[in-house]
C-alpha cells in the first residue's frame, strides 16, 4: 500500500491557518460577545480540529474505513457539543465581565 505524499506547501498553508485560528482564539477570548462566547470559540476549536486531522493526521488520503472512524468521532462530538449547548442555552444569564466593571462602585477607605 503506497502512502500519499503531502506538498510542503500545504502543510505551510495548514500550518498558517492553524497560527491565523490561534490569533481568530486569542483575539475572541479578549473581546466580550455575551452568550455566543462559547460557541465562537468552540467554533474555531473545530475548525483546527478538523485541519489537524485531515492533513497532519493523513485522514483526508486514509482508507476507507479510516475515514468512517473519522467522522464517527466528529458524529460523536457534534452531539456532545450539541448537548453542551443545550445545557448552556437554558442556564440563567450571568451579568458579562464588561456589565461587572461598569456596576462595581469604587468603594474609597476612610480613616
């Protein structure tokens, strides 16, 4: 069985999209978007996810039957984020970072 031989130029533009979802990861943990925060960052989890395996892990040149133990496990954790963000969907909302700096009164000490 011949493998397949990946182009370094993919794996440098695999590579530039991982470091561009790393920044896309930073840059929304630092911006406050209320209740989307999680799937915006559970979002750009997959999506990396998903480049690791079929180009670092050879799943996009594998067998067949590779392939099916792929996508079951992405079967798999669609619905355990699906039940995550069911639970999540119908807590109670909690006031966000920027609502709590902006209620806090400064309290000043007195001698």
């Amino acid at each position: 069985m011949s493998e397949h031989i990946v182009s370094p130029k993919i794996y440098a533009m695999i590579f530039l999209a991982l470091m561009v979802g790393t920044f896309l990861t930073v840059f929304a943990a630092t911006r406050d978007f209320g209740r989307v925060n999680i799937v915006i960052a559970l979002g750009i989890a997959t999506i990396k996810a998903t480049l690791v395996i079929l180009f670092f892990m050879h799943g996009k040149y594998s067998a067949r039957r590779t392939k099916l133990v792929i996508v079951s496990g992405f079967f798999w954790l669609a619905i355990m984020l699906g039940l995550t963000l069911a639970d999540y969907s119908t807590r109670h909302a909690e006031p966000s970072r920027s609502q709590l700096n902006q209620t806090v009164p400064s309290r000043s000490i007195v001698s």
